[in-house]
C-alpha cells in the first residue's frame, strides 16, 4: 500500500465522511450569495500572512483629468444649487432645476460606460462624487447613489443582453428613464427567500398575437425613488406551472424589467424614511404582464436572480453608502472641530475639556480611517475585483462609525445641533443614520452573518474547495480530489497555529511588516492579529462545524476582527500613499491602538465564550495570550487628535477633505469665519491675560497692550462667534408641526411641507 493510499483510507476518507456532516450546508439562496463577487484583501487578512507587497503596489485616489474636471465643475454646481433646510422642510423633494441639472450633467449615468452614452467613471470617482454631494444634502446624495448602485444599470452591465444594454443604457445614463430597484417585499426583508411577489410563465394575446410571458403579482415596500421611476428593477419569484418551459415548475428568484407605465403597476405613493426628502415609497403590482425578454440576461438568467443581485451588490455597496457615512464623519469632524475653537463655556473654549477632547478624538479617528477605507476599497474595485466580504465590512463599518461620530458631534454641539432650522448643519444628517444603518443589508445581519459566515467560506485558502468536493454526488472522484486539497489545508493548520503562537508570545515582535517607518510596529500587529484569526477561525470551523452558523456572536465577533484588520491596513496604506506625514501619525495611531483593543476583546470574547472550554483555553493561550492595547490609544494621543480637529493647517486640510462650506453668509461658512477670527484673536487675548487686562479691551488698549488693529479683530470675532453659535427661531405661524399634503401637486413630487408661511 502506497503512502497515499495508506492517507486516504486512514486518514482522508474518514475526515470526508466526518465533513459530510459536519460542516454547514447551504441553502441555495446561501450558495448564490457565496457564488457572488470575488475575494481581495480579506483572504490575504483570513489566510494569516499577508502578502504587504501587493499592497504596496495598489494605487489610491487617482482619478483622470476627466473626473477630476467633473468633480470640480458640475459635482461643485451642484452643490452649490443645494439647500438642505429647504429641500427637507418646503417641498420635502429636490427642486426641479436640480433635477433638470442632474440629468443633463449625467449624474445617473456615472456606471454607464461610454460607449452608451454615460460618463464611464471610475469606482473611485464615482465615490467621490457621492462623497462630495452627501457633504451638502443626504437627499441629492442618495437620489444620485440608486441609479449608480442597485439599480438596473449595475445588472443590465454585468448580466444584460446586448439588445437591453443598447436600448436601456442610453436613457438611463441621460435620464430618460429613472430607475428603482424593488427587492424587499412586505413581508420579507432581509430574508429574501420568503419572498412572496410571484411571476407564472403564461402565454396572453398583445396586439393579436400570443405572447409567452410572465404574468407578476407583487407588493414591494422601502423602494427609494420609486414613487417618480419609470423603469422598475423587479425581484420575484418565478413558477411554470404548466412546463410552457419545458423545465423544473419552481425556477427561482428572478429580476425582470418592467416599465412603470405598464397596466397592473401602482406607483406614486411615498415613505419618509426618518424625514428625509428623497423619494422613497412602495410599489404595487396585480396581474402586470410582461414577456420574456424583460427578464434582464434574458431567458438563460432565470433563477439566477440573487446571485445577480448578490454581485451587483458586491460593487454598489462598497460605494455608495460608505461614501455617505465618510462625508458624515469629515462633515462632523470640520463642523466639531471648529465649534469646539470657538463655544466657550467658564471662559475657555468648549475645546479645552478633556470629555470634550475624546469626543473630537473618535470624531477625527473616525473620520481618518474611513476616508482611508473609502479610497482603499475604491482601488480595489478599479483594479476588477468585486470583493463581496470586503463591501459588506465597508457597508457595515462604515455606517456603524457614522453613527458613533454623529452622535459625538451632536453631544458637542448641544443645542446648537438640536434646534432645527437654516442655521443646524447637523440636525439632518444625525436622523438620516438609521438609513444607512438599514439598507442594502442591515447591519445586525451584516455583521452577525455575513462578514465572518461568507468570509469563512469565501476567503479561506482551502475551505470553498473543500465543501465543493463534499457535495459532489460522485463520491469516489471527490474523495480522490479531496486528498490533496485536505493535505495543504491540514499545513495551513500547522502553519497557521506556528504563526499564531510565535507572533502572539513575542507581542508581535516577531511578526513579518514592511519597511515603513514610524508605521512598522503596526504592521507587526496587522500581521499579529491576522494569524491569531485564521486560528481561532481553524478552531471554530472544525470544532463546531454546521453549528457554527448558529452561533451568530461567535460568529460576529471574529467578523469584527477581520473588519479591524481591514480598516486598520486602510489606514497605514493612507499614511503611506500621503507621503508618511509625521504630523499624522496621533491620527494613525489612535486608529490603530483603538483597533487593536476591539480586536483583543473581540478575541477574548470568542475564547471566554466557546462552548468547548477546553478549547476556549488553547485559543486563549495560542491567540491571545496576553492583552498588548486593552486601554485603546493614550490620553496624550486623544488631545493631539482632538487638536487637530481644531487647529488650522494642513493636517486638518488632510482630514475633512472633500467637504463643503457651502454659500457665502451660510451656517458653515460663518463658523469658519468664527474659527479663523478666534485662531487670529488668542494671542491677543493671551497678552490681554498676561498684563492682567482680561475682558477690559478699552483698559488694554488706553494702556497701550493692544492696538487699534487688534481691537478690531476682537470686535470682529466677538460678531462672528455670535453669528456662529446662535440657532433659529421661528414665529408661531411659522410652523406647521405636521406634514402638510397637497393634493393639487402631482403624486411623488413636491407637494409636501414641514413649514408653511399662516397663508
């Protein structure tokens, strides 16, 4: 008996039939999912030994003279046409110059390649764009995302026929038509598979000839832009009852095309997703026929439906809302920053205070490291990938942390924020969190399910193949493919759990890290925490196998690492690609070290809570033996981030780049003035304070401490604090404390109003 026949009967013939039934099966709806998009940097992350030279070698941020001239030309015109206040408070839509404005610059057809008549930017400009625009107005930012996200666009590209490609595109990238996507149904949210909208392949008479097609029954909710689309996306399950196929009667979930002017469609109604002003409603369909070929990849696409969607998702997730949450925090980060400088409270600014500094610390961090996952995950995907895990950790993440630096905002400013009006430029990004927190994948789900579930499967160097093999129906050919595959995957293992124990025992001393700088003893830690993960996740795949699935916190909690490990690396590769700017580096450490701690807990958590405590230990004593940042970044380190925020110059140039004043003599634009009188005036208010003259300018001045030109300068801060710190109020007849409806206007458009003049 040969050594490999010797293998194979002792050794991997029984861990086959082991695995058959151990490890999780899949539901069809899951295998799609995992069929979607491809892996990037997380494998290398989930293998345990990153490949840092790859790394080096990706290129961020560029765009093209075109989309640069575009972000500064009509990206900035539209911006500039953009009043929140109004846009949210009277009318509760987009102006329709705006509208006008956004289909003729091509706004909807960013995706749209060229040769269809669309701008064919990049994923980074496209990014850019959505970033730039959600720093003015989440409604115009979000109404521009849809078209270029999970819209049909995204699927006519990657699935379409050429016949649907060559009609579709072109009005889609002029705006012709305005596309929706409908996918949740009422009672189905993130669990697709209870889908209830049905299609029955049928045959009808049009225009007096028979016609095979489908006849749809739907009912969607939570459909943004659909109360104004004409052309709907639509996810639904598809039966052929009577074999008009010739095939299976159950054939799946399937997207379709349908006109919204078709009969049976119902549309016009809206939502207020949290008061927000987009266009957002339901959609309803009785008896809608359509043929065939609205089936969008035509009919070989039938029930390949979630599969499309899962890939298309893969690529506008990774955008879209990441960008919006981005803005927020550099918004939030620019905004706090500035009012801290300038709010005293006990006669100092607001600033000063150290609960104040932690707050402006997470604000600026959050803000670093997400524009540095933002450009990161762009490169990414203009390099061709379409990495599924790493676009649901950028949804997730991204989001969430917009949520932490708003809320940090909001405590800062106090009741500057809470009280609405022209003059609050945080009021209405703080209730539009729950949306990004919502859509395109809650984030519960996200993070309990996705990032760690699919990641396993997806980014493991031998785990995929592995399943594959087990179920394959010709068991004698997989199990004699299973042999070799089960021999590097076993190395792995060893190799993994050498890494693990070495890097973990030495503090990372001895982990492998490029040269680079002040960041090396980072990237020791990068390559630290990826081994302790690949072993803890060997531990749990084998010790648990298909109960794994179940045990959503494990499960979240070793997503939560690969989700650090990922930012964390976007945030050294931002150092770099910068130019290694040392003034920076309180910022990429306070990423870093507060990374590192959520991963510590993270891990121990994972250990202190598994239910095998004897291997809760080993993973304890392999992974993590001892705990190197549990206390998160330093307190000297919080106050220079805090600093940041609020001094003038290049650093904080760096950290809320792409952000938008605005017009002149608004909200932000005078906090600005405030932030630069107040900069120019401290040192004369330090000599005032020296020469024992606070507060009595005229005593200074007579006594010769200050000159006339620095009496102004304080009169003129004095007017541009007030200016910046005072919130609106409004005459009774002024507001309307409920939506007012106009049944005049059309349905979908305009017509509504938070605040009406009493006439």
């Amino acid at each position: 008996m040969s050594i490999q026949e010797y293998r194979r009967k002792y050794f991997t013939d029984p861990l086959f039939a082991w695995a058959q039934k151990a490890l999780p099966s899949m539901s069809e709806t899951e295998q799609e999912a995992m069929e979607a998009g491809d892996v990037w940097w997380e494998g290398d992350l989930f293998s345990g030994h990153p490949d840092y030279a790859s790394l080096s070698d990706l290129k961020t941020g560029h765009l093209s003279e075109e989309e640069q001239a575009f972000l500064d030309g009509p990206a900035e015109e539209l911006c500039a046409m953009l009043d929140d206040w109004q846009i949210s408070s009277q009318g509760m839509d987009l102006p329709e110059e705006v509208w006008t404005f956004m289909k003729e610059k091509k706004f909807f057809g960013m995706i749209v390649p060229k040769d269809y008549g669309g701008l064919g930017f990049s994923a980074t400009a496209h990014s850019e764009v959505v970033k730039r625009l959600s720093t003015r107005s989440v409604t115009a930012a979000v109404t521009v995302m849809v078209p270029n996200s999970l819209g049909p666009g995204e699927l006519l590209m990657q699935f379409g026929t050429q016949e649907q490609k060559d009609y579709y595109l072109p009005r889609l990238a002029d705006g012709r038509e305005i596309p929706c996507f409908a996918l949740t149904s009422d009672e189905a949210g993130s669990d697709a598979a209870s889908m209830t909208d049905s299609g029955v392949v049928c045959k009808e008479m049009v225009d007096g000839k028979e016609v095979t097609g489908i006849r749809l029954n739907f009912s969607k909710r939570y459909i943004t832009l659909a109360p104004i689309a004409t052309l709907l996306g639509l996810a639904f399950k598809l039966r052929d009852p009577d074999g008009l196929l010739g095939g299976e009667k159950d054939l799946g979930i399937t997207v379709a095309l349908v006109p919204a002017d078709t009969d049976g469609v119902t549309i016009g109604r809206r939502h207020l997703p949290a008061m927000q002003a987009f266009q957002n409603g339901p959609i309803q369909g009785k008896d809608v026929f359509v043929p065939l070929s609205a089936i969008i990849g035509g009919q070989d696409r039938i029930g390949q439906g979630w599969m499309m969607l899962m890939a298309a998702l893969a690529a506008g997730r990774g955008i879209s809302l990441p960008s919006l949450a981005t803005a927020a925090a550099c918004h939030s980060a620019r905004v706090t920053g500035a009012y801290a400088r300038v709010r005293r409270q006990f006669g100092i600014s607001i600033g000063k205070f150290e609960g104040v500094q932690e707050a402006l610390a997470r604000i600026a961090g959050i803000a670093y490291e997400l524009e540095a996952a933002r450009r990161f995950t762009c490169a990414g995907l203009d390099k061709g990938h379409h990495p599924a895990i790493a676009s649901a950790i950028m949804k997730a993440h991204a989001t969430n942390r917009m949520r932490i630096a708003v809320n940090d905002a909001m405590d800062v400013h106090g009741g500057k924020a809470i009280i609405d009006g022209p003059l609050n430029y945080l009021g209405n990004v703080y209730r539009s969190i729950p949306v990004g927190i919502t859509v395109e994948g809650a984030n519960i789900v996200t993070r309990s399910l996705i990032i760690f579930g699919q990641g396993a499967t997806r980014a493991h160097p031998y785990l995929s193949d592995e399943m594959v093999l087990l179920a394959n129906e010709d068991e004698e050919a997989a199990k004699k493919k299973f042999d070799p595959v089960l021999m590097k995957h076993t190395w792995h293992i060893i190799r993994t759990t050498f890494r693990a124990f070495l890097r973990g025992w030495s503090a990372g001393i001895l982990s492998p890290a490029p040269r680079a700088g002040a960041a090396r003893k980072y990237y020791r830690q990068l390559s630290r925490y990826s081994a302790a993960l690949a072993f803890a996740s060997e531990v749990a795949l084998i010790s648990l196998g298909g109960k794994l699935k179940f045990k959503e916190m494990i499960s979240a909690r070793l997503g939560d690492v690969l989700s650090e490990l990922y930012i964390v690396t976007a945030v050294l590769k931002r150092w770099e690609d910068e130019g290694r700017h040392e003034e920076d580096l309180p910022l990429v450490e306070f990423c870093c070290r507060s990374a590192f701690s959520r991963i510590e807990l993270a891990l121990k958590s994972v250990a202190a809570n598994f239910p095998s405590r004897p291997l809760g230990w080993l993973m304890r004593i392999i992974a993590l033996p001892y705990a190197s940042y549990a206390t998160g970044p330093k307190d000297k380190t919080v106050t220079a981030c805090a600093e940041i925020a609020m001094s003038h110059g290049a650093q904080r140039d760096r950290l809320i780049v792409g952000t938008i004043i605005g017009e002149k003599g608004g909200p932000i634009a005078k906090l600005e003035r405030a932030f630069e009188l107040v900069i120019k005036a401290e040192p004369i208010e330090k000599k005032m304070r020296e020469r024992k003259f606070e507060d009595d300018v005229e005593g200074a001045r007579a006594a010769g401490v200050i000159s006339e030109e620095d009496v102004n300068i304080l009169k003129k801060m004095e007017k541009a604090v007030h200016e910046a710190v005072i919130v609106d109020d409004f005459a009774p007849d002024e507001i309307v404390g409920f939506i007012h409806y106009n049944e005049d206007e059309p349905p979908g458009r305009a017509g509504m109003s938070l605040v009406q003049s009493s006439d």
